[in-house]
C-alpha cells in the first residue's frame, strides 16, 4: 500500500507540474494584436504596426500560420514601398536600398499569406477573401523586383541580388483561376537572361548550389555561354558534382575549343582519374589546331609515359627538342627514358660473354648509354645549377662507360 501512495503522491505532483507549465504559457490573442496594429496603420507609423506583426509571429506559432497577419505585414511594408516611391518621384531623398527591400518584404509577406490560404482553401474548400488583393499586389510589385536584383548586382551585393532573381523566377504562379481554381503561370519573355543574372550573383555569394539551380536555363543562350559554363564547372567542384563538372568541361571544350580552362582541365580530370586515352585524345585535337605548341606535345609524352608507352613517349620528346632546343627539362627526360631502356635492355638480355649475341646486345647497351649521356650533358649545359636534372644519369652513366676524366667531374660537383 505504501508503494502504491508513492506512486499515486509522483502522479499527481507530475500532472499539477504539468497544468502549471500549460498555463503559465501565453496565449496568443488575435483581436487585441489586430487592434494594436490597426492603430499604428492608421496613424501611418507602418514599420511600428509591421514590427508589432513580427512579434507575433516569433512567439506564436498560430500567429505564424494565420494568413490573415501576414496579409496585413504585406500590406504595412507596401505602403512604406509607396512612401519611399514617392520620395524618388518628387527626388525627396529617397533611399533606393530601403525602397528595394520595402519591395522584396511586401513580396515574401504576400506570398506567405497566399501559401497559407492556398492551405485554407483546400481544407475548407472555400475562396479565402484577401486572395485576389495578394495576387494584384504581387502582379504589381513583379517587376520591381527584377530592377531590384538589377540595383545590387550593379552595386556588387551578390547575396541580395540572388534574393530577388530568385523570387522572381520561382514565382510565376501567382494567380489562380476564378472558375477552375487552378494556378496558372505568368509567361515571362526574359526568364532565360534573368537566369543568367541569377547564376552571376549566386557564384558572387559563393551560393554554388543555387547556381546549378538556374545554370541549364542560363546557358539555353549562346551569348557568352562559356562564361556561365566555366562558372558551372567551377561550382560542380565546390559541390563536389564530379559527374556535373565533367559534362561541362566537356560541353565547354566542343563548343569552344580555343578556351585553355576547358582543355585545360578536361585534361587534368582524366589524367587524375587514369584515363590517359582520353587525356591523350584531348591532347591530340588540341595538337591538330596548334602544332606548334610545345606545352601539348609534353603533356602527350607525359601522359604516353603514364600508359608505359615509352617508344612513343621518346618520339613525341624528341619532337619537343626539335622545337625548342633549350628546353632542359625535356632533356633530361629524354636522358632518363633511355637510361630506362638501358635497364630494361640489360635485365632481358643475354650478356654472356660466351654467348653469340653477346657482342651485339653489348653494342645495343652502350648506345643506349650513350644516347642517354647526350641529353643529360645537354641538360648540364642549359642549366648548369639545377644537378638534380643531370647528376645522378651521368654519374651512371660515366661509371658504366668506364669514362674516369668524367666521372671525378661529377663527383666533385
């Protein structure tokens, strides 16, 4: 029994506990908020009887989803919006960043209000009173918006301008239809350049996510399309969209092969990822339009290097000497693949002295020895200061071929 009046005594102080909690909460009460800010309204003093709205709506959740509180802030910063637009027609000292943001407020506000009677009237199937209001003054206040997110982009203020171009374009059903009681769409002429100021001002922000968002509508234009791929491209990285960065970098190399960033790249993402076929098939086209440029054929025999091609590779480098004699770094690449072969020569051959193809392997050998001394001395000579392009080549190479004058050179250095 006693276990029991334990329990009993817990119970009841939990549920008094509880009651005093429930109470002591505050009660949202409507009339006397729509009082207060009617009172305000009426004497003008908008931003008091909109801040008043604001309270509310971050005490009480009811207050939050009532439809009819928010058709009322819309209308609190419309009227500051036409205040601060008769400043500007009387030139009056007009505040164009307050008078932007009046637009953008009165918008947000109004399209709360109309998402929440959209709620009402599908759960009451009836046509809440201030839905045509709210749609005449969205239709009004539309295009204001755009020469919003124009004004900011101007002014280099990219996370505003994104706020406008935004609303802008993800809200072109506003209107609903009086007898079928569907939404329908605001036809806009300029959706793919508004688009396009949307991508800019998202990448100024650092807003990557939201460039992809308008990105494909953007570059439906052709004017100054590889700027917005490029800005693509760069924001599928910070994304980390590899699959995204890829069909742009190739959209922007077939379209506009003379741009460097997108072969650039393009060539860097297979390399990274081995795909050296494909890099060497970038490399090649880049090679048929510019024959001449010593920076394509080196990555070719980078990457032929990479494949284990090294035939191949010691043709594509030679070609790069041939075009650019001082080239030293090339040099002792071309030093280094031959001394590789000689390597490879002497593990596979038969270097028997007692062998019929000894004399002739033996030959093959030095040759390569020789080969390879050529182009690291040609490495010594353009760059005397850097050893680590030479020094260790040719002091093997001097030891094998016996060449004493020229290894005590080396050692000393």
């Amino acid at each position: 029994m006693r276990f029991i009046a334990i329990i009993l005594f817990f119970f009841i102080s939990f549920i008094h506990i509880f009651s005093q909690d429930n109470n002591s909460a505050p009660l949202f009460k409507k009339k006397s908020t729509v009082k207060e800010y009617k009172l305000y309204y009426k004497a003008g003093n908008y931003s008091k009887a909109y801040d008043i709205l604001q309270s509310a709506f971050a005490k009480f959740p009811v207050a939050n989803n009532d439809p009819d509180l928010w058709f009322m802030a819309m209308n609190a910063k419309y009227q500051l919006y036409l205040e601060e637009n008769k400043k500007i027609f009387l030139k009056n000292n007009a505040d164009t960043t307050k008078f932007f943001t009046y637009i953008y407020d009165s918008y947000t506000c109004g399209l709360k209000s109309d998402s929440l009677v959209e709620l009402y009237i599908i759960k009451d199937k009836q046509k809440h009173a201030i839905s045509t209001e709210i749609h005449e003054k969205l239709y009004s206040l539309r295009s204001n918006l755009l020469s919003g997110g124009k004004y900011f982009l101007k002014h280099k203020k990219y996370y505003d301008a994104f706020k406008y171009f935004d609303i802008y374009l993800s809200t072109r059903q506003i209107g609903r239809d009086d007898k079928t009681k569907f939404r329908y769409s605001v036809v806009d002429s300029d959706s793919v350049y508004v688009s396009k100021l949307a991508v800019h001002s998202a990448y100024g922000c650092q807003k990557y996510s939201d460039v992809m968002k308008y990105l494909n509508i953007a570059v439906s234009d052709t004017t100054r399309r590889d700027v917005l791929l490029e800005i693509g491209a760069k924001s599928a990285i910070q994304i980390k969209d590899s699959l995204k960065y890829l069909e742009l970098l190739i959209d922007g190399f077939e379209n506009y092969p003379q741009n460097d960033y997108f072969k650039a790249n393009l060539i860097q993402f297979y390399h990274n990822n081995g795909n050296y076929y494909n890099s060497i098939d970038i490399i090649d086209r880049c090679i048929v339009s510019d024959s001449l440029n010593v920076k394509y054929w080196k990555l070719k025999g980078g990457e032929l290097r990479s494949i284990g091609d090294v035939e191949s590779a010691l043709i594509v480098y030679l070609h790069v000497m041939d075009l650019d004699p001082y080239d030293y770094e090339t040099a002792s690449i071309i030093g280094n693949l031959y001394l590789d072969k000689a390597h490879s020569f002497f593990e596979l051959s038969n270097l028997d002295m007692n062998s019929p193809s000894y004399r002739e392997n033996r030959n093959v050998l030095i040759n390569l020895y020789i080969l390879a001394q050529k182009y690291f001395e040609v490495a010594l000579q353009l760059q005397p200061l850097k050893p680590e392009l030479w020094k260790d080549g040719l002091f093997e190479i001097y030891l094998k071929l016996n060449k004493g004058d020229e290894l005590r050179k080396i050692e000393s250095m």
